[in-house]
C-alpha cells in the first residue's frame, strides 16, 4: 500500500491551511490532513478553490491544478 503525503491540513470551520504549524498557529492543532484525492474532491464540491493560498503563512500549495472557469 502507497502511502499518501498531505497537500494541506483542513481545519474544523473548513480552512485549509499547508502544515499542521500554520493550522495550530490559527487555533487548528487537530486539523486533519487532506491528500490529493481529498483535495480534488474538495475542489469539486465547490468546499475549497482550486488555487488555494495558505491562510497562515500566504505560501501556494504545492499540487497545480487545470485552470478552472470562474463565474
């Protein structure tokens, strides 16, 4: 079984921040990692955009994702 490297930490009011020191610096020390599948699905159900910037800290997450239409 392959393991799955975090793209982010989501927090419980639905922020998703790069690493678990940018979640815990915002009050989320429990955030729960979020893979790439999760990411995507995320990005999908409209919860998340697909070019996110940490909250904490402004770095890009690392994955690139195809241009999406906005509205």
């Amino acid at each position: 079984m392959e393991a799955t490297i975090p793209i982010g930490y989501l927090g419980r009011d639905g922020t998703l921040y790069c690493s678990r020191v940018c979640a815990a610096s915002k009050g989320e020390p429990d955030a729960d990692p979020v893979d790439e599948s999760e990411f995507d699905a995320l990005c999908e159900d409209g919860r998340i955009d697909g070019y996110v910037v940490c909250p904490a800290c402004g770095s890009d997450y690392t994955v690139l994702w195809p241009e999406r239409e906005r509205g």
